[in-house]
C-alpha cells in the first residue's frame, strides 16, 4: 500500500473486457439486471412523488419529516435482521417476497390517489409498510449478485448493475417531474387529487410486477455447503457479522466515516432538495426532477470514468473517498442560493460524477472482502448507513428547517462534510483504506 500523495492510473485489463462480453451471454444476469433496472426506474418515480404528494397535503416540512421517518425509521430497526434473513435463507427468495409485498402497498397508495380518498393517516400507514418492506429487499436486492454471477465476473457485474441504477436515476426523475406536472400534482391543501402523482406511484407498482416475473427466470449458483450444526438465532447472527465487521480495521474505519457523513449531511440534504423546488417560485415538480436527474446522469458519467480508469486513486482508494468528499463539500454549500433549475441542474451534475467515480469501487470492494456466508449482513450494514440513518437525519431536517433558511443548511451541510473530511484524515485509518482485498478467510 502506498502511503505517499501520488495520482496513478492504470489500463483496465483484457479480462474485464473478456468477463463484461461474458456477461452479456449470460442468461441469469440478463433477467436480473433487466427486472433490476425496471424496479429502479420505478423506484425514482415514488421518490419523487411521496414527498411532492405530502407537501402539497400539507404544505409542513414537519409532516413531510415525519413521513420520511415512518419509512426510514423501521428501514433503519429491521434492514440488519433483513441481513441476517438472507444469509439464514437465500436472497432471491427474500427479495420475491417483498416485491410482492411492495406491489400491494403501491397499487394501492395509486388506487387511493385516483380516487381521493387518500388521507394523511392512511399515508403514515403505507410509509411504515414501504420502510419494513424495503428493510429486507435492500440487503437481499445487494446480495443477489455473487449468487448470480461466479467471481471472477463480479466486478463487470457491479459495474453493469450500478451503472443501470445510475441510469435509472438520470432518466426517471425527469420521466416522474414530467408526468407530474403533465397531468397534475394537485393545488395546496387538495395533493390526493393528483392524477399525476396517482401514476407515479401505478408506475411503480407495476415495475415490481414485471421485476418479480424476471427474478422468477433467474438460477442462482450453487451456494457453499452450511456447517453443520443448528443455526444461530436471528440476533446472534446479527451480533456474529458486527463483531466480524468490528474487527476488520478498515471495513470499520469505513463504516464508521459513511456513518457521519449519511447523519450529518446526506440526509438533511434528502428533504432539503424537495423543499427547495416546492418553495421557490421558479422552480417546481418539473425542476425536482431535472436537478435529481442531472444527479443521476453526473453518478452515470462518474462510473463510467470509472469504468475507463478503473485504477486512478490519490495513493489509496481512502484518501480518493476523501478528496470526493472534500469537494462534494464545497458544491453542495451554494445549493440553497439558486434561483433557477440549470444551476441546481448544474451543481448535482457536478456532484454526481464525483459520487459515482467511487461508488463502484467502493461496493465491489466490500463484496470481495467479506466472506459469502456474511455478504447479507455485510450490504445490510453498508445499506442501513444510507438508506437508514441517512432517512431518519432527513426526517429530523423537518424540524430544523422551522428554524433556519434553506441556504444556512445547504452551506452548514457543506461545511459540516468539509470538517468531517479533515477529522478523517488527521485521526482515523481511513487514509490507508486500499483496493486490495483482504486475505481470504
């Protein structure tokens, strides 16, 4: 591991242009990144419209805040038992489950939005379902795919995979903002009229659907032969995994940086951007979902750099995460400042392609370095960070808005991730963090 300051690439080798050509004749990778990238794309379409349809209720941060943590709040309780299930049981069969599940509890937010008979109750009950839903799919949806593909195509796979969400994330905020202002987000006060909302979530509802037809056409690899002997309980095989992770100094030092920066700033920026089209007259659903989806396109463009230069680093892939970080930093504190959709549109393209530069290095690295028997609780982990702690900071957000102006938070974000970065470097591993993964168990 190098350990002084040098920027040095490499050229990707034949065999990753050999395993993505392997990819693409493989059936089960085709089914799974074909149902995968539909259940993304559909995924973009509620993101956008949940919190539009609560703030167009309601017109609160407050409630909007407290919706997000009816979702983000159980998410965040049950994602590590949603880990410990797909490694009791198998990832496929954990995710079929919840997309059926989430179908149900979409199909029929859509059907009440129709019909207007949505009421703000009903919507703090279907949160807290999609929040339990999603605590299992997440680490069943990111465990899936060392049981798909052998190892040594993981890499291409991943890059395929991310690079499809990445996507999905360009286009369906502008497919989903589009929509919504086509055929209506509703006038304040009077939100479960929205025939456009009503669609998004239909949308939705069907790319489960399809994605859970697709996922039935897939056959998993053989998995290695259990130990013998009972299997532990749910908890003790969540207590077993933390510990593991505990140990291993770098997965630590990661875990806990990424557990900050999701606190801290990822998630008051969640509910920051939301509030920020709502609330200013020039902007609107439509610009939401250009500024998401210049974020989505900018994260698309950082993998495939990636991809290009698969090796470029400064010295290790831990100061790489921190000089992002640094000036991911410094684009999000003039955020709240905007007064048009290019220059929000312009700021998240930015940023985009400097989360995605590193995103798909990062996640190969942590399949590679965990053993299979705890990649579940592994991506649980790495997931209950984002897609768990990030959402409950976002809800709390609402509060804190009643106080402060969207651009004291946007720059306090900003700055707070700045700090975070320089705590990082001075007194944590993080900068020794490399590539290479860990020696085999």
């Amino acid at each position: 591991m190098k350990t002084t300051a040098s920027i040095h690439t490499t050229n990707p080798p034949p065999q990753a242009a050999q395993a993505r050509a392997e990819l693409f004749r493989d059936r089960n990778f085709l089914w799974m990144t074909g149902g995968g990238a539909l259940s993304m794309l559909g995924d973009q379409f509620t993101l956008i419209a949940l919190p539009w349809l609560v703030l167009k209720m309601t017109g609160d941060t407050l409630v909007l805040g407290a919706v997000l943590a009816l979702v983000s709040v159980p998410r965040a309780l049950f994602i590590l038992v949603g880990g410990a299930m797909v490694d009791r049981y198998s990832p496929k069969r954990v995710l079929m489950l919840t997309k059926h599940i989430n179908t149900v509890l979409l199909g029929l937010l859509a059907a009440l939005v129709f019909t207007g008979t949505l009421t703000l109750p009903m919507v703090y009950v279907l949160a807290l379902g999609i929040g339990l839903a999603t605590a299992f799919s997440i680490p069943s949806g990111t465990a899936m795919m060392p049981h798909v593909v052998p190892p040594r195509m993981l890499p291409a796979a991943n890059s395929v995979m991310l690079g499809m969400r990445q996507l999905s994330m360009f286009i369906g905020p502008l497919l989903a903002g589009a929509l919504i202002a086509l055929f209506g987000d509703g006038s304040q006060g009077t939100g479960i009229h929205a025939g456009g909302i009503g669609a998004a979530f239909a949308f939705d509802a069907l790319s489960f659907v399809l994605s859970a037809w697709t996922l039935s056409r897939v056959t998993t690899l053989a998995r290695p032969a259990a130990p013998a002997g009972p299997a532990p309980a749910v908890w003790a095989s969540i207590a077993q995994g933390l510990a593991h992770f505990w140990r291993d100094v770098e997965l630590r030092t990661c875990f806990l940086y990424w557990g900050a920066v999701a606190l801290l700033i990822m998630g008051p920026i969640h509910i920051a951007i939301p509030v920020l089209a709502a609330s200013h007259p020039a902007l609107g659903a439509a610009a939401l979902g250009t500024m998401l989806g210049a974020h989505g396109a900018g994260t698309l463009l950082g993998m495939a750099l990636s991809g290009a230069f698969p090796r470029l680093r400064l010295a290790s892939l831990g100061l790489t995460i921190l000089l992002v970080d640094a000036l991911i930093g410094l684009l999000f504190m003039p955020m709240g400042q905007i007064t048009a959709a290019w220059q929000g549109a312009g700021l998240m393209l930015a940023i985009g392609v400097l989360g995605g530069f590193v995103q798909v290095a990062v996640f190969t690295w942590i399949q590679q370095r965990v053993p299979p028997a705890l990649l579940g609780r592994a991506m649980s982990l790495f997931m209950f960070i984002f897609m768990g702690v990030a959402p409950m900071s976002a809800a709390a957000t609402g509060w804190v808005l009643r106080g402060i102006t969207l651009g004291q938070l946007f720059a306090g974000c900003g700055a707070l991730l700045l700090g975070l970065v320089a705590v990082a470097l001075l007194a944590s591993q993080m900068r020794h963090v490399g590539d290479t993964p860990a020696v085999a168990r």
